[in-house]
C-alpha cells in the first residue's frame, strides 16, 4: 500500500479527533463525538498497520485484541465512583508506552546508524527513515525522543501514585522526602545534564540515567500533592501523557501522533487551568504541593455544631419549596448517588424546586460528580454549575450539603488568613437552612475547620451519607 | 440529686423556675425533681400535673430547701432563701450579682455555689440558656400589647365604609432582644414601625424585621457593639445630641413610642425627654422598658402606669414577664434545664461543676466558698464583623475608561507574547533543519486547534473528555506499530508490550467514555 494513503487516512484520522474533542460541548453532541473517535482510532490504526514500515501485523492485531478484552473488561466493570482512579491507571499505561516506544527509537537509532551505506539501502519503513536522516536532524532527534522518554516517564510513575491515593492504597496526605523540592530540582538537573551528555554521544546510559531521574520526579512530585489538589493532578497527567505522543511523534516524524498529542496535551493543560481557577490557587503552587502558608492565625470558630436526626431533616424537606444539593466527594465514597437521586425524584414529584450545585472542584476528577449523577440518572438540566447557581441561595429553603466540604467553607470569604482564602466556593449558608450530611464532626480532607457547620442556620445530620439518605427516604413518600 | 424549685416570694412574681415538661427532660438527666406546693400555679401549672410528671410536691419552703442539692429559682433570693444554702447545695437563679453584694457576702460565708442566670456570656453556644434573651423577648412582645391596651386606635390602617383609619406610628428605640421582638410584634400588627439604636450595624436587622431604621446625620465612627460583647456603649455628648434632635423631630409624629435602651452596669440613659413627652399627640403611649434602671423618660415610673397632663400614657412596668407566666415559665425552665446539662455532661444526674467552661465560668458567681464575680473575659470572644467596603459605583466614563484600559493591556499582552512566541520560532527555524519545522508547524497549530477547541467543552463533561483523551492519547500505539517490525528481539518485546498496553487503553478509554455519556439524560 502506499504512503499516500496512509497520510489520506491521518488527516482524516485528525479531523474526527478534533471533532471528537469538539463535540463533547453539549451532551446530546457527546454522544456522537465518541464515535468519531472510535472511528478516527480504527482508521489510523489500520492505515499504520497496512502502511509502510509496520511488519508482524498478525502478531499486532492479536495484541491489540488481547489489550481490547482487558480494556473491555476494566470498562464494564468499573464503578462510576471509581473512575477517577481507572483514569490514572490508564494515564501510566499511556506513559510507559512512550518510555518503549522512545527506547526503541532509541536503539533503532543505534543499529541503523552502525550499517553501511548499502545496508542502509535495504532497509524499510521506520528505520529507512532514519537512515536518511542528516547528522543535524538526528542530533534533534535525540532531543526529542529524549523528550519523549522524560515525559512518559514521569507520566508513568506520576500516575501510578495518583491511582495509589485515589484508590486508597497510598495516603492521600502530601508526603516529602527530606529535602522536597531540592530532591525533584536535582532530578531535573541531572537529567539535563544527561540530555547533553547524550546528545553528544548517544550512548544508552545518559539516556536510562534519565529515565531513572525522571521516574523518581513523577513519584515524588505526586507524593508530594495532596488529597484535595487530586482534580488538578489528573488532569495535569492527562496533558503529560499528550506532550509525551507528541514528542514521540516528533521523533517518528509521524504528524498525526503530533497532532493528537498536541490535543490531549492542550486540553489537560486547559483542565488544570479550570481546575486551579477554582480554587484560586496557581498551577505551580499545586504543583510544588501542599496549601501555601497562611500569613496568621485563623479566625476562631465560634459556636457548636447543632445536630439533627432524619425526622427533623424531613420535615424541613416537606415545608420547603426549593432545594439545593451540593455534592462532594463524601458521596461518592459513601455511593449514595442513587439514594440522592431517588430524594430528588420524590421531591420533584411533590412539585418542589430541586437543583443541584456542583463546584469545579467537587470529587477527585474534573466533572466527577457530574458522571456519577447521570449514572443515577439524575437529568443533567438541574445540574448546575457554581456560577449559574450561586445567587439564588438566598432564596432558597433548603440547602443539603452531602459529603463536601471545602468548596461550601465560608472561611474562604471571610478570613483572609484562611488557608483557602479567595477560594471561589457556593454560599449554601444563605439558603434559608442548611443541612450537612457528614460522618462525623472531624475537618475536611485539607484539614480546615469549616464555620458553617457552626452556623445558626446550619443542622449536622451525622452518619454515612448512604444510611443517613436510606433512613431519610422511609420518612418521604 | 435533686433538683428542687420553691414559690417565688416577691409579691406579684407570677413565674416558675421548673414546668412539668422541663421536669422529665430534668429527670433523664438522671435527677429527681422536687416542687413547692403551688408554685406554678400562677403560670398554669397545677400541682397534679407536677405529679404526673413525676415530680415530688412539698409542703412547705422550708422542707424543699432542705430536701434539695440544686435549687433552681427565678427571681433573686432574698436574705431569709439565701441563710438555707449550705456547702452542698447549688443555687441557680437571676442574682444580680453586680448590685448584690451582701447577697454574695452571705452565699460565701454559706459556702453554696451561685450560677446567677444573667451573667450567662453572650456567645452562640450559650445562648441556649440566656435567660436575659428569653426574658427580654417576652418583655418585647408585652410590651407592645401593653401599649396597645392603652392606645385608643387601631395598629393596622383601614379604608371602611365608616371612614379611615391611619396606621399608628410606632418608635422603637434601642434595637436589642426586646427592641426586635418589639418591631416584630408592632409590625405584624399593622402599625408602621421605626426603630432606632446606636449601633449602626443593627440597621440591617431592624430592616430584615420590616421597620425603617432610622438614620442620624451624624459623622462619627461608632463603637462596633461586637466589640463589647453586643452590649451598646456609652455615646460622646455630640451624638446624643444629634440623637435627641432626630427624636424631637420625629416625636409629634409618633403615636407609641417603646424605649428598651439600657447600658450594662448603668443607669438607664435618658433618651425621651420631658420636652418630647409634651410634644406628643395626646392619647399617645410610651412604654419604658428600662423602668427598673431609672427609665429612658425621666417621667416614667416604676411599676406604674401614669397619665401625663396633655393625655400621654407613660407605662412604667417591670413585670412584664411575669405577666405573661404561662410563656415566660416555659422559657426560662427550658434556659435553666439546658444550663443543667451542660452541668451535668455525664447524664447521671451528678453536677460536675466544670470552671475551665467559659459558659459556667461565667455565670458562676460564688464557688466553694469564694466569690468569683466578675469573671474574667470568656475565652471566645464574639466574632467582630467587619466593616464591609463599600465599592463607589462607577460613572458610564469611568467604566468605558476600564474597559479600553483592560482592552489595551489584552492586546498589549497578546502582542508581547506572540512577538516572543514568534522570534522563538524564528530562532528555532534558524537553527533546525526544513523536516522538523514542517512538524513543528503542524504541532504549533494542533495546540492552537486544541485550546480553541477545549474551552468550548461543558463543565460537566470533564471526566468524559478525561476518558476520551485518554484513549486518543493511546495513539502512541501507531508509533509502536511502526517500529514493530523493524529490529531485533528487544525492540519485537518493546513495542509489543507498548501495543498491548494501547490496546487496553483505546478500548477501556472509549467504552468507559460511551457508558458514561449514555447516562447523561435530560429530565
């Protein structure tokens, strides 16, 4: 087949990608973007594989089958709660997949340049290409898969911890080795100095001194990131795993993995952005990890926690004319999106105003609670985002909060040495009446007292959010 | 223990310190409850429901005092009360341990703890059992009714068939418990309702209870109330006269006028003068709720209702709790049984009479045989509210000016960096060869199409795109499946590992993504 048409079938393949991406805008369109997708996917796949260069195509499309099923597999069986820990998980895959591919460009390099001008002649495909290379092009071809092996690498390991602190397997506390940032400053230099070293000489220990280096900075630059700045990491991974095709692309010289790197490395940079807004703190201060430090001591919490029993809860709920739910992570652990949606199913039937307040940050993923609401088939037209929602507290009845914690913390308005002071968060407080389903009286996952718990108009209803919904769904019919 | 409460003593005390209801939640508390023969019954509480509620009746003063550890009680305790305490025994009540000092001598010398009800600190946790609170909400609320008894006309204005009828004005000075229950009940009545206080930040409560605050032309920095415990403080001659002006003004208008303003530890200052009393409208009513402090109108006086000579009714009560038992009872039971579980943190009917407690700390005013008044200032303090910065409203110009300046420092910033960008690339493209700018081109502009493209994606679809980038960004596989072919062993292992692990992604990414946007519904 020749090469003409497998760079027909990219640019085709490169078009449905970014329609896919395009699509996802609205969720009627999504549903169609997926598939073009799937198809560009297919298409480049099977360009490349009929392409030049490509050999042991039996043995690739019974890879590919095999990697399917697992794939499959995972896909159903994974829990809507879970996904922020699949995505991380496929993110390392993504990595070290670029740490091979760059290797073996690597010693492809090596061996192609050992031949001779006639053996050179017979070569095909992928090392045909190098061997027409000049000296120049193959010293930034050195550049570039070097690049691309740093990058996977630190994707691989990065990843690996963010599953472990999603899954709960590793704490998901911020976590250094003495000596913090310096460890990763070091890294980082000596990797440096193995790019120079090895762009020139080209030898494989500067390049696997590297790969060392850069997968002892994605594990401790994770470590050191903690629980509640998780959205901004996966989505940071996300755009890592991108700029790593992309320049594993580069050094391929195969446009369309630039292409779609640069896409995927774009749109988790944009992610990250969205992320970090929401919380009014700057990527590099998530990056180096950790709340930055207060500049004095916050305010007192003044008060107590009034609580509330399923009764109390319920009677409110009848009385009230419009609810807000505000989501966060304690719902997902405590997989009551169900129970949620069946509430909000029963008060609508009443005729009440139900809505729901989703913060950018709620959950361990952009978007979370989002996903696990449609699972419970909650319509997404009373979904809504802070913005759209915040004004209308005030006139609101009722506002439940379940399971969040941070991201309705009036501290961030009121006390400027609040850790997460100017943090943009939703004023449930002026709702009429709150309730706080919450396990226990303890803080939040970054730690920080929370004063509206401590609110006149505040009511802690104490228990695991599922129970807790279970007893209150007896009492509303 | 028990916890034991006698009739009141003073002549025309109408109330009780303990009600049926607040006996059983006393008894799980694990005490036992004991009550003098006929003590409720002014408030409506006979001794057979006492009983019903499992509540010992005693004869006699004498044998309650005796038979109790904790003797809970309304009013202070006169001379003869205090000479039954002893070493055992705890006394709660109101004191006035501020102008009580022999009363405090002798509860001394007797060695009985004293938790006197109005020295509980004002903070949110306490105010569960502030007594003063609940009082002054009924003193409020009587206050109005009062006035009402003694105002010829309607609250409410009327249009009938029978002519009309104005609304009645009222004025409501001072804007503490009392003076906010005293709007609420006024304007739910009907009557147009104003209200005054000298701390400015009270305004917004006054209007959230539908009165009209009312605002002095007065350039002076007033104490923020929070800072002294929400308690006013002592206004500069100059405010009080500005003050005094507003009232003058406004006092041939009023028809109730309903003072409440009180400065602890002090005589009540005098806010309605003579002058104002006789500019009044006669038939009008002023109800002075500082009567016991020496009154806002020097003309009041205590415990009585007079008639001035141009037809103003000053009403002088300071009973007015006690006029409304049955109510008053209820709350101030429910105040003292909560002071007896914080006293109580086990539940077993035992007092544990905790002095690191700011709130029992607080009100406990003779402890073990040692005065302990006044108590030093509560841990916690209220937290003061700031003073919000008013932002100027900007002119039509001014907000133009803003726009083109943050248009100009846009485009300013856009131009910067695409003239870094751009001679970067220049650099970049000196030194590179032609085959890796034709690459870099094709990146340079995916990243653009990239931002264009994702900025545009719906918040909640986040995680779907996650899903699906992540399954495009397993396009590495078309780099494996390139070098696949070519090479010895170790690159055949490399890249079918890298296949494999694609494979898993390309599928997993999708499908997830698929399962996830199918659940997306519209209601």
């Amino acid at each position: 087949m020749e090469y003409g048409f497998t760079t027909a079938a990219y640019v085709v393949a490169a078009v449905l990608f970014i329609l896919s991406l395009g699509g996802l805008s609205g969720q009627e369109s999504a549903k169609r973007a997926v598939w073009y997708g799937i198809v560009g996917m297919a298409l480049a796949v099977f360009a490349t594989l009929v392409g030049p260069g490509s050999g042991l195509w039996l043995l690739s499309i019974l890879l590919i089958a095999g990697g399917g099923a697992i794939g499959y597999q995972l896909a159903t069986r994974v829990q809507m709660t879970q996904m922020p820990e699949l995505v991380a998980a496929m993110h390392s895959l993504v990595g070290l997949a670029a740490v091979f591919v760059g290797l073996i460009a690597h010693i492809e390099l090596g061996r192609v340049m050992a031949m001779g001008a006639e053996e050179k002649q017979a070569l095909d495909g992928f090392a045909k290409l190098l061997a027409k290379k000049s000296s120049v092009e193959i010293s930034i071809l050195r550049v570039e898969l070097f690049l691309g092996i740093f990058i996977g690498a630190v994707t691989f390991t990065g990843s690996v911890v963010a599953y472990g602190k999603l899954a709960g397997k590793l704490t998901s506390a911020a976590t250094k080795l003495p000596g913090g940032h310096m460890l990763n400053a070091g890294a980082a230099a000596l990797s440096l100095i193995a790019l120079i070293w090895y762009f020139n000489t080209g030898g494989f220990f500067p390049l696997f001194l590297m790969t060392l280096a850069a997968l002892f900075i994605g594990y401790h630059l994770i470590m050191g990131i903690g629980g509640a700045d998780m959205p901004v990491v996966v989505s940071m991974l996300n755009s890592y795993s991108g700029w790593a095709a992309a320049a594993i692309g580069f050094s391929l010289g195969n446009d369309l993995l630039i292409v779609v790197g640069a896409l995927v490395g774009s749109s988790g940079a944009i992610l990250s952005y969205i992320m970090c807004k929401a919380m009014n703190r700057s990527f590099v201060s998530v990056i180096l990890g950790g709340f930055g430090g207060s500049t004095g001591p916050a305010m007192e919490v003044e008060g107590e926690q009034v609580a509330i029993d399923a009764d109390g809860v319920a009677t409110a709920l009848e009385e009230a004319d419009s609810v807000i739910i505000i989501p966060g992570y304690g719902m997902a652990v405590a997989q009551a999106q169900q129970n949620v949606a069946e509430l909000t199913r029963r008060l609508r039937a009443k005729g009440k105003e139900v809505r729901f307040a989703i913060h950018p940050v709620a959950g361990r993923l952009p978007g979370h609670m989002n996903v696990l609401l449609a699972e419970a088939k909650v319509p997404y037209d009373i979904v809504m985002e802070m913005d759209e929602i915040n004004e209308d507290f005030p006139e609101t009845d009722v506002a439940i909060v379940i399971g969040s914690n941070d991201i309705v913390n009036p501290a961030a308005q009121e006390d400027p040495n609040s850790p997460i002071a100017g943090m943009p968060v939703l004023e449930c407080w002026k709702a009429k009446q709150v309730f706080v389903s919450k396990r226990g009286q303890g803080t939040g996952y970054s730690g920080i007292e929370n004063p509206l718990f401590f609110k006149e108009n505040t009511r802690m209803f104490y228990g695991d959010a599922k129970a807790s919904l279970d007893q209150l769904l007896t009492m509303i019919q | 223990m028990k916890i034991g409460t006698p009739k009141e003593v003073i002549t025309g005390e109408a109330r009780v310190a303990m009600t049926p209801e607040s006996a059983r939640q006393l008894q799980k508390l694990g005490y036992d409850c004991a009550i003098e023969s006929g003590a409720g019954l002014l408030a409506g509480f006979s001794d057979a429901t006492y009983e019903e509620a499992g509540v010992e009746v005693i004869k006699t003063a004498a044998a309650l005092w005796k038979a109790s550890d904790i003797i809970a009680k309304v009013r202070q305790p006169n001379e003869a009360e205090l000479k039954r305490l002893n070493k055992a025994k705890t006394l709660i009540s109101f004191f006035n341990p501020g102008g009580n000092e022999e009363g405090l001598e002798l509860a001394k010398a007797k060695g009985a703890n004293v938790v006197a009800m109005e020295m509980v600190p004002r903070i949110s946790r306490a105010q569960k059992m502030d007594a003063l609170s609940s009082m002054a909400n009924i003193a409020g609320y009587r206050a109005v009714i009062e006035a009402g008894n003694n105002f010829g006309r309607f609250f409410t204005g009327q249009i009938t068939a029978a002519g009309k009828v104005p609304p009645a004005k009222v004025l409501v000075v001072g804007a503490g418990v009392a003076g906010l229950a005293a709007i609420g009940t006024s304007t739910s009545l009907g009557a147009i309702t104003l209200a005054f206080d000298v701390r400015p930040e009270v305004a917004e409560q006054v209007e959230s209870m539908g009165a009209e605050f009312v605002y002095l032309d007065f350039e002076e920095e007033q104490a923020d109330g929070a800072s002294s415990g929400g308690y006013a403080s002592v206004s500069s001659p100059e405010f009080r006269e500005a003050q005094l002006a507003k009232f003058r003004e406004l006092a041939p208008e009023v028809d109730i006028v309903i003072t409440t303003a009180l400065i602890p530890n002090r005589e009540a200052p005098e806010l309605w003068t003579e002058d104002m009393v006789q500019a009044m409208k006669p038939g009008s009513v002023i109800v002075d709720l500082a009567a016991e402090k020496g009154g806002n109108c020097k003309l009041t006086v205590m415990d009585e209702k007079i008639v001035t000579e141009n037809g103003v009714t000053i009403i002088g009560y300071t009973d007015f709790p006690s006029r409304m038992a049955a109510q008053s009872s209820t709350l101030y039971a429910t105040n003292i049984r909560h002071m007896m579980t914080d006293l109580t943190p086990e539940k077993d009917g035992q007092i544990n009479h905790d002095m690191e407690d700011d709130v029992i700390r607080g009100a406990t005013v003779t402890h073990q045989g040692e005065i302990t008044f006044p108590p030093p200032p509560p841990k916690v303090q209220a937290i003061a509210a700031k003073p919000k910065e008013v932002v100027p409203e900007l002119t039509p110009e001014e907000k133009r000016a803003e726009e083109v300046a943050a248009f100009k420092a846009q485009t300013k910033q856009q131009v910067t960096l695409l003239a870094v960008g751009g001679a970067l690339l220049l650099l970049v493209g000196l030194v590179a060869p032609a085959s890796f700018m034709q690459h870099f081109i094709v990146f340079v502009l995916s990243v653009f199409i990239g931002f264009q493209v994702i900025w545009g994606v719906a918040h909640s679809l986040h995680t779907p795109l996650m899903a699906v980038t992540n399954a495009i960004s397993s396009i590495i596989i078309l780099g494996a499946l390139m070098q696949i072919g070519s090479g010895s062993f170790l690159v055949i292992l490399l890249a079918a590992l890298s296949v494999f692990m694609a494979g898993i992604n390309i599928f997993g990414g999708f499908l997830v993504t698929r399962r996830m946007l199918a659940m997306f519904q519209k209601s």
